[in-house]
C-alpha cells in the first residue's frame, strides 16, 4: 500500500496513485453484507415489502461512502463517510434479522440491546463525519472532545440498559412498531439509571444528526469562500430533505387513503437527497455556486412573476374598460392591440430583468469586439489592466479577475478579504513574443466550472490585451525617443553654434593677431632696409619667428577641427598622435581588423576619446589613462578609464558628455560612464561600423 505525506491528505486531487486500504475494503464488504441480509431476512420470514422499505436509505449512505473513497482514496472525511454508511447497513441488516426471528417467535434483549448499540455507533460515525466535513480535519479541540464524548457514553448507556430496564424494547429499524423483549440482568434498584439510558438510545440518531448539523453550519460560518461552498451542499441538502418531507406530510394528511406504492415513490428522493449534497460537497463543490444560484435565481423568479402579474393585470384592465365604454368588435380589437403592444413591453422587461440579475452578458465575437474598443480607449498601463480585468470577467463570468501589468494591478469583481494570488482558479500569461509583460488570474466561476472554451477565451482575451499593451509600450518609448531626438538636435546645434564662436574667438585671439603682428615687423623691417640693412635683417629674422610660430598656433588649431593624420592613416593612429601629446602617460591599445572606417565614425570617435582625455587631464587630475580600441565585423568599442578623482554620476554627466552621447546617438551608438569619486572614471562607446578585416596591436605612448 501507498503511504503518502500528510501534507497531501486534504482531498483536493484525485489520489489514483495510493491503493485501496485493506480495511476499506473491509468496512464497504461489511456493508453490502448488511445491505443483503435485509431482502435474506424478508424472504426468510415471507415479508419482503417491509424489509425493502429502508434499502434505499441504507444502500444510498454506503455507496456514497464508497464511491468517495474510491475517489478520495486517502481523504479522511470520505472515510468517515464510508463507516457510516457501513454502519447504518448494518444496522438496517441487523434490524431486518432480529425482525425475522422475531416473526418466528425468538425474541431475545441482547438482540435489542446490540441493535441500540449498532445504531448508536452509526450515529456516532455520523456526527464524526459531519464535525470535520469538508477536508476530514478538526477545527478546534471542542470537535474532538464532542466525538470522544459520544463514543465514550456508549459504554456507559449500554451497561444501564443492560442492567437497568427489564423490557428492552425498539422501535427503529425493525419491521414491527415496537420491538420487545424481556431482561432477566436487570436490577430494579438501577431503574432510574436505565430509563436515562433508554432516552439516550433513542435520542442518540436525532441528537447526533442535529449536532452535526449546527457544528457543520458553525464551521461554515467561519470557514473562507472555497469551504463555505463545500458545506453549503449538505446543508441545502438537509433544508431540501426538511422541505420535502413536510410537503409530503401534507400530501398524507391531504389524502389518508393515498396507495403505500405510491407514497414510497414519493419518499424514494429522501433516501439520496443529503447523500448526493455531502457527495458533491467533498468532490465537485464548485460544479456550482449554489449560493449564487439560489439568491439569483430567487430574485429572477420574483421579478418574473411581477412582470407576468403586470401583464395580465394591464391586459385584465384594458379588455375590462373597453368592453365597458366601445362596441364588442371595437373592444376586442383593442384589446387585442393593448395585448400585443404589452407583450412587447413584457419581452422588453424580462430582457432587462435577465441582465440586472445575471449580469451584462456577450458572445464570444460581440465581446473580442467590446475588449478592442475598450483597449483602443485605454492609453496607460493602469487603464489597459482595468479594461481587460472587467473584460475577462465578464467574459468567463468570475467572480473576480486580477489583472498583473508591468508594475500597475487591476482588479474586477469582489475577491474575497486577503485572496492570495496563489487562489486564482485560472490563470493566462500576459507576453508578448517570448517578453512576460503580467498575467490574469480568475477566481472560482460564479456559476459551474470553468469549460473549455472559457480557457480558450481568456487566452484570446490574454493574447489580445499583451499586444495592447506592447503596442502601448511601444508607443511611450517611441515618443520618449523622439523627445530625446529633439532635445539631442537642439543640443547639436547649439554646440555647433559654440564651437563657430570658438573657432572665430581663437583666430581673432590668436593667429589673427599674431599675423598683424608679423605685419607690423614687416613693415618695419621695410623702412629699416632705407636705413640700415644689419638691423632689417634682425626685424625680418623675429618676422621669420613669428611666421613660424602663427604657423603651427594654425596647425594645433586645424588639428582641433580635424586632424590631417585622421584623414590620412585613420583613428587608432590619429588617437596614438593626440596621445603622445598628452602632458600625462595614455596607453593606446587596439584590438580587431585594422581597416579604415567611415568618416563620420572614425570622427565622431576621435573627438569623442580626445573629449575623454581632456577632462581626464582638465577635471579628473588624472595621473595615467587608458584608451582601449575594439574592432568587431559590425561594432566598434572605445574603452577610455583614468585614476583620476571621479565624480558622481547621478547628479549628473555635464554638458561636454551630454554632446558626446548626442553625437554617438545620432550614429547610432551609445555612451556608458561608470565613475566613483575617488576611484576614477570609466566610459564606453559603442559604434555601428561596416565588416573589416585586421589584426591587433598594441603601442603604449606617453
């Protein structure tokens, strides 16, 4: 036999993979033996119609027990289930017996008094089940104590009687009215004592019965939604089996002489009413949620029946005062007439009394049509989850939907107080490709369970709403990107407007003055040449310095604007140059082809590592820098890192980074700076760039 962990034994699955117990089997046997010996001891004693009377209660009670746990095979309440059906067959069984050798003149007290502690125990077994009905466990210790305290007055009812009545008589379970026998034990000084324990034999069924009853409806009270719909089954059974048996009462009463075959067929349902209700609360309590279906279904009948009574009371009316104040031809076309204008109206209301109390409903293509209008409506993601949320809802017609959406929750419906995520009954993904942007989970269906096709709408509907929601996504990054392309325009050309002024500021402050300067000199030597030719040749040698000194002031501003060897031999040696230049060590290392790049990368990278080690020397005080060049088929990856003093990144990059990134951005490329203050700085480039071919090398400079 199969053992599994206690942990697994609440009866929520199907446990196909643990055997049947040995005394399970053992318990149903004994049942369907005391079943058999009712129609044995009928045929027995010639009186089979009173010993078939109670088969049908009997054999309900076992089978329902059985099937439970063929069903639940390790589920405790189904067990209990199981022993009282046993033991109300047996009962039943034994009664018959004792019945049939009573027929036969053999009457005998310790058959009785073993029949009162037969049914004793099945009373017992019933409130047992009833205490931990649904899931087989105790609640409180108060429920334990109740059941030991019914096992443990067995003993002590069965030694009064035993010794304490000197007639034992019955009156259940066997075919006579009274059954009795006389008690040569008995001691007349206990007789007070056996007259308690005779009232306890006989009230033991209906007390047990009625204390299992307000105990389940107590548990009920305060059990979460999932186990109130559990327990509401048996206790509507038992409202039910009430109801039915006080109409039949009256039918009785209604009819003395009403035929015994035909009463029998009318009680036949009680025998399965509270066995079905307790079957269907341990294995398919949300087949429906009765509690929904009764309130529903009570507030529907009512509202049609007042629209029915205005109906007939409007068309009463009509055909009364016309008949009253028109001709007869006249009051019956009329009549007919209000009669047909008002069954319009009565259609009319019924349709609106459908949809107030079951709620707005929509075919599956009506409601894809209902959740595209409500999800173009929709802009942020907030919007987005309440629309599908109350859409699902509608849709699968649960009690409540919870939909997850990046960071925002919607919920539609009343989930109970403190659901956990974890109690959704249904639950779809929210992705988009392979990209989970959430999910919609959906607790227990208002009515019946969940079908097919209610999964393969809410995967729809699922499917559906991720695309809206990318699609929304999309939308915000695209408009976040043309923000960011507008601003990164605007700072181009203001620093295209900058670099113009400083461009026209340096050569009016430098290499303008100086050739006014050299004009001057020359000038000078000009007249000196009248005068003194020694003394023009100095003038004219200080001129040649001044020439020579414009010359490369204009040759170190060219470089600035773009520089010859860059157009010549390419980056990593126009950035090797930039480096030698450096008043600080920079070591240049370049990996990948070795082939040339576009203009516009190769520029915007040189300018983008000059920028780098200008604020290394400029802000950062760095003592040594790196520059690491990377050359793939398609990328190109710049690498510049100092031991400088850093700076922190949150409060900001500056504006000569800030232009950096705007130019690497319009490229295509991305810029990532890492700084701690004191630790130095890291910044990446990223390039797009046509496939090359090369080898790596490496030259430190500096």
């Amino acid at each position: 036999m199969a053992v599994r962990p206690l942990s697994q034994r609440c009866g929520c699955v199907d446990n196909d993979d643990v055997d049947l117990r040995r005394w399970d089997v053992v318990t149903f046997v004994v049942g369907v033996a005391g079943v058999a010996t009712m129609p044995i001891a009928g045929l027995a004693a010639g009186r089979l119609g009173p010993s078939l009377l109670p088969l049908p209660n009997a054999l309900s009670y076992l089978l329902v027990g059985g099937y439970a746990v063929l069903r639940r095979r390790d589920h405790p309440a189904a067990r209990r289930m199981l022993w009282w059906g046993a033991l109300l067959a047996v009962a039943h069984g034994w009664g018959a017996a004792y019945s049939a050798l009573a027929d036969s003149g053999a009457r005998s007290w310790t058959g009785i008094l073993l029949l009162h502690v037969v049914i004793w125990l099945a009373s017992a077994a019933s409130l047992g089940f009833l205490v931990v009905f649904p899931d087989g466990r105790y609640r409180t210790r108060g429920d334990r104590m109740v059941v030991r305290a019914a096992m443990a007055l067995l003993p002590v009812a069965a030694l009064g009687e035993a010794f304490g009545v000197p007639v034992l008589t019955s009156s259940d379970y066997v075919w006579d009215t009274v059954a009795a026998a006389p008690n040569p034990w008995a001691v007349p000084a206990l007789a007070g004592a056996g007259e308690a324990a005779t009232w306890a034999m006989r009230l033991a069924t209906p007390i047990a019965l009625t204390l299992g009853a307000c105990l389940l409806l107590v548990r009920w009270i305060r059990s979460n939604a999932a186990d109130r719909r559990r327990i509401l089954w048996p206790l509507a059974a038992a409202a039910g089996a009430v109801a039915l048996t006080a109409l039949l009462r009256v039918l009785s009463l209604i009819d003395p002489a009403m035929p015994a075959a035909l009463q029998y067929l009318l009680y036949l349902p009680l025998a399965f009413i509270v066995p079905a209700g307790l079957l269907i609360g341990m294995l398919w309590y949300d087949l429906l949620d009765l509690g929904v279906v009764v309130r529903r279904s009570l507030l529907y009948a009512a509202l049609w029946v007042a629209i029915g009574a205005g109906y007939l009371l409007l068309a009463e009316l009509v055909g009364v005062v016309a008949g009253q104040r028109l001709p007869l031809a006249l009051a019956v076309a009329t009549t007919v007439a209000a009669i047909a204008a008002a069954a319009v109206g009565r259609t009319r209301l019924t349709a609106l009394a459908d949809r107030l109390v079951f709620g707005r409903r929509l075919e599956d293509a009506a409601l894809m049509v209902d959740v595209g209008r409500r999800l173009g409506a929709g802009s942020t993601p907030g919007e987005l989850a309440a629309a599908v949320a109350e859409a699902v809802r509608q849709g699968v017609r649960a009690e409540w939907v919870r939909v997850e959406l990046g960071e925002e929750t919607a919920v539609a419906g009343r989930p109970p107080a403190g659901a956990a995520p974890t109690e959704a009954v249904l639950v779809a993904p929210l992705a988009a490709e392979t990209i989970p942007l959430g999910r919609v989970a959906c607790g227990p269906r208002e009515i019946g369970r969940y079908a097919d096709r209610d999964r393969a709408l809410l995967e729809a509907l699922a499917r559906q709403a991720a695309l809206a929601a990318a699609n929304s996504a999309l939308s915000a990054q695209l408009a976040a990107k043309v923000a960011d392309l507008e601003a990164s325009r605007a700072r181009i050309l203001r620093a295209e407007e900058a670099g113009r002024r400083r461009l026209e500021r340096d050569l009016h402050d430098g290499v303008q003055q100086q050739l006014v300067a050299l004009l001057t000199r020359l000038g000078l030597a000009a007249n000196q040449l009248k005068r003194s030719t020694s003394l023009a040749a100095t003038t004219l040698a200080e001129a040649r310095a001044d020439a020579r000194s414009a010359l490369e002031d204009l040759q170190e501003l060219v470089r600035g604007i773009h520089p010859t060897l860059l157009t010549d031999r390419g980056l990593v040696a126009a950035v090797e140059e930039r480096a030698a230049r450096m008043p600080i060590p920079v070591r240049v290392v370049s990996e990948g082809p070795s082939g040339r790049l576009s203009t516009g990368a190769e520029g915007a990278a040189y300018f983008a590592i000059s920028e780098c080690l200008t604020n290394a020397v400029k802000h950062a005080a760095a003592d040594h820098a790196t520059v690491r060049i990377t050359r793939s088929d398609d990328v190109l990856d710049v690498h510049v890192s100092d031991d400088g003093k850093g700076f922190d990144t949150a409060a900001g990059t500056g504006t000569g980074l800030a232009g950096l990134r705007d130019r690497l951005e319009a490229l295509g490329g991305t810029l990532t700076v890492r700084s701690t203050q004191g630790q130095g700085t890291d910044i990446t480039m990223r390039l797009p760039v046509a496939e090359q071919n090369g080898a790596a090398h490496v030259r430190p400079t500096g």
